[in-house]
C-alpha cells in the first residue's frame, strides 16, 4: 500500500480517537441544575411530613435522593445566598449582616464556586436571584442566557452547565395581603384543616395566612415541574443533577429570620441522573440523616465536575466519587448563625448535634419579636403583638415575646417546634455541657467577627474579613 494512503488511514484513526476521547470527557462532566424556592423549610412540605403534596419535587424524590437534615446556615436571604456563593461562614468573612453596610471583600485569589465551575468550561447561568453581601463581579460568575432555559444559551450541546433558577411565588412578601384580601379570597387549602405550630394564637388570621402559603407552595411545585419538563425536552434530564431546595426556612412569624428549625431546615432533594448514577453510592429514591449545610453545596457540585473546593472553603463534598452513603450518615452536626436583619438587632449561634439543637442568645435581652418593618406588614405578626399586649396568649405563645434566656436546649425529636427549654434540666446537663463546648470551640474556629461591633468590622475587617479574623483570634477567643 502507497505511503501516502497510510499516512491518511493513520491520520483519520488519530483523529476519530481524538473526537472518541474528547467525547468521553465531555459525558464525564455532568451539568447541574439548582432549583430554590424563596422562604421555605421543611414545615410545608408533605415530603417530611407536614404540609401539602409536591408531585412534582416528590417525582424528584423517587428519582433521587432526600435529605432529612440540610440547613441554610442563615435564616434570611442574603447572608444564606451569600454563604451558598462561596462556601465560606459568613461571620468569618464578614458578610453576616441584612442588610449589608458595606460590601465584604473575599480573601485574595478565593472565588465563588460558580467562577470556577466557568474557568473550568461550565457554561454557568443564574436565573432572577443574586443578592450576595461581598464585592464580586457578575461577569466573572455567570455567563448570560435567555430567561427560560437559560442552558440553551451555550455555545454547544457538549458544553457541560450550571443553572441556579429562585422562584419567588413563595417569598414572604407573598403573605403581605391586607384585610380585605382575607375577607374576599378564598385559598385552595381549607384553613381549617391545617396544623398550626404550639407557639402560635389559633386565630382565623393565623390559619388563612398558613393555607394561603400552602396554595404558594404548590405554585412552586408546578414550576419546579415545568423546568424539569424542559431538560427533558432538551435531552439532558439524565445528565443532569437537580437539586431541589429551599433558601432559608419561613415564611410564618418565627420561621424567615430566626435561628430556630423553623427558619434553617430546609428540603433538599436530588435527582440523580441514570447516566451519572455511578458517581452516587446511593439507590435512587431514598433518604439520607446524613446532616449537610450550604457551606457543603458548592463543594459537593464541584466535586460531581471532577473539581477541587478552594482549600479555605468551609464545606465539603457530601455526593460524589469516593463518597459513601455510610460516610454521608455519620455527619450528624451544623452550626448556624443570625445577626442583624435590617434593623432588628440580634446575634444568635445555632448549633445542631444529633436530635439535640443549642441556641446561644448573645443579645437575649431582645425578644424573638422585636420590631423589623418587613416582618410586621404581615397581618398574622401583627395580631400576635396585640395579642400578647392584650394577655391573651398562654405560656407558649408569649415565649416569642419575652426575653430570651442565654442558653437554650432542644430535644428535636421529641419536640419538633423547639418549645421546651432543656437548658436548666439537670437531666441533661452533660448534654449542655457537651454542646457548649463544641459551641465554643466552633466559634474560635471560625474567628466569627461579630463579636466585634459592626461599626468597628465595617471599618477594619472587610477588606479580608478572614485574613483579619484570624491575626486577632486572641481577641475572639476570650470573649467566644
């Protein structure tokens, strides 16, 4: 055979195994998809036990994978996105507080996850929600796409993406409604037949404003339905990883803003695609006590890209190559926190071990319900001060009023709505004892800047809130 044919035969099987391998490693990157509802924990959703039916998030369920214990490490929108963003504390990089009073700035060369998802080839898009407390550059961590299947936007089938979709139908402004609305619109839900927590008034404003988020929640889930739909019309349902979550816990009085479960514990479920099932040691369609916590998703969806946290990350991988389902049950433990929201002062440490929660009130001389303008445009806030003002609550019910003790102690299994206060049973004192000091120690771990006045961080720590945090760990430790 002449040479030159034998150079062409051998030139086309190089090239044919060049498209063959470039071809395995594009289907090694699976694309990612985060679908969040705005103000919701796990207290609507029929899922883990309460609320109403999600057919469509409950279809991601039997596809994937339920998690019974996921926290947002904050309890409101902005410190929790923020901290979803970089994987990082907020109380140690200085963008704890809603609203901001000035921009924190990441350590040197630290990015948010989804900018190194793009540097590596992801094709990453963010549909309606930022809202983060440090400087970043919106270039640097989205590219842009259209409104609805932000993803078709890429520039090939083959690029691998990230989509991060908020849907806003469930955000607290949702049960805004004046007096009239409640007089004139009836809600799906009968009101009569929803649970209301103990430590509300069983009033007809309390009831309708419950239903009512109900009727939101199932909004929700046919969205959640519809943007499924479309991967699946696309044909990348089964490259795809979807993960199904809430922001932050809410959306009634003492859910959004407080360090309770009510305002941390949220639904997460992921579906795991067929044609990645391999990377999960876990069957499709089961659940996990496995605790895991914002500062864990960026890292865990790297991980799934075949990439590597920022080794000043605070998180890590909880589903992947490597990563037992036996590992992921023995993680049984997260720390939380809550500072300022808007004007309502506060600084609250949550820290949750097993089927205990301790609560650390630094400021607990703050009722749970003082005064926060946003709050208190919704009717069932309202009712429940004149409730309280006027003696007409019982003992649970007037706890959201009162005082703070500096130390609380729940046991969540037997008291899911964190009424009953452990903290001076002698019964449990070595329980106490054990979490104050996994208390302690976290928060010197984290140098959590809060124990400075915001005035004082504003000005000295926000250029690397981190870097700052750790040359006066002296300071915080005494005072931790």
């Amino acid at each position: 055979m002449p040479e030159p044919i034998l150079m062409r035969k051998f030139y086309f099987s190089l090239c044919a195994l060049l498209v063959l391998t470039i071809g395995a490693s594009a289907a090694k990157r699976p694309n990612v998809v985060f679908l969040v509802s705005e103000d919701n924990s796990i207290h609507y959703l029929k899922l883990y036990g309460y609320g109403t039916s999600t057919p469509n998030i409950e279809a991601l369920a039997k596809d994937g994978l339920t998690f019974n214990h996921a926290f947002s490490n904050s309890p409101v929108c902005s410190v929790a996105r923020s901290t979803l963003a970089t994987s990082m504390l907020a109380p140690r990089g200085g963008f704890q507080y809603h609203r901001k009073s000035a921009m924190a700035k990441l350590p040197p060369g630290y990015k948010p996850w989804s900018a190194m998802l793009r540097k590596a080839g992801y094709f990453t898009t963010n549909q309606r929600k930022t809202d983060y407390n440090f400087v970043h550059d919106m270039k640097e961590l989205w590219d842009r796409g259209p409104a609805n299947a932000a993803w078709r936007a890429r520039p090939g089938k083959e690029t691998p993406f990230f989509h991060m979709q908020s849907f806003a139908q469930s955000h607290e402004s949702s049960l805004h409604f004046p007096q009239r609305v409640m007089d004139n619109e009836k809600t799906t839900h009968d009101p009569s037949k929803v649970k209301l927590a103990p430590y509300f008034p069983d009033t007809p404003t309390f009831r309708y404003t419950h239903a009512r988020y109900l009727d939101r929640m199932q909004v929700i889930d046919q969205q959640v339905g519809s943007v499924v739909k479309m991967l699946e019309a696309d044909g990348v349902l089964e490259d795809t990883f979807i993960f199904y979550f809430g922001d932050h816990g809410g959306v009634l009085p003492r859910g959004k803003g407080y360090a309770y479960e009510s305002g941390l514990h949220v639904p997460l479920v992921v579906r795991i695609p067929k044609n990645f099932s391999h990377l999960i040691d876990h069957k499709r369609g089961t659940r996990t006590d496995g605790f895991v916590s914002f500062i864990d998703f960026g890292p865990t969806v790297l991980h799934l890209a075949g990439l590597k946290a920022h080794p000043l990350a605070d998180g890590k991988p909880f589903l992947g190559e490597g990563i037992s389902a036996a590992d992921l049950e023995t993680r049984n433990e997260v720390f939380c926190y809550a500072d300022r929201f808007d004007e309502k002062y506060d600084l609250v440490r949550f820290l949750r071990k097993g089927k205990y929660t301790y609560i650390r009130n630094l400021q607990g001389f703050y009722p749970d319900a003082l005064q926060n303008n946003y709050r208190y445009k919704m009717l069932a806030y309202a009712e429940w001060r004149e409730l309280y003002k006027a003696g007409k609550l019982n003992a649970v019910q007037r706890q959201f009023h009162q005082r703070r003790p500096a130390e609380q102690l729940f046991d969540v299994e037997a008291d899911p709505h964190e009424v009953n206060n452990l903290a001076d049973d002698p019964k449990y004192a070595s329980v106490l004892k054990d979490l104050r000091q996994r208390m302690q120690k976290k928060l010197r771990e984290v140098n959590d800047l809060s124990f400075y006045p915001e005035s004082h961080m504003v000005k000295a720590a926000l250029g690397n809130g981190q870097a700052y945090g750790k040359k006066h760990s002296k300071e915080i430790n005494r005072l931790a």
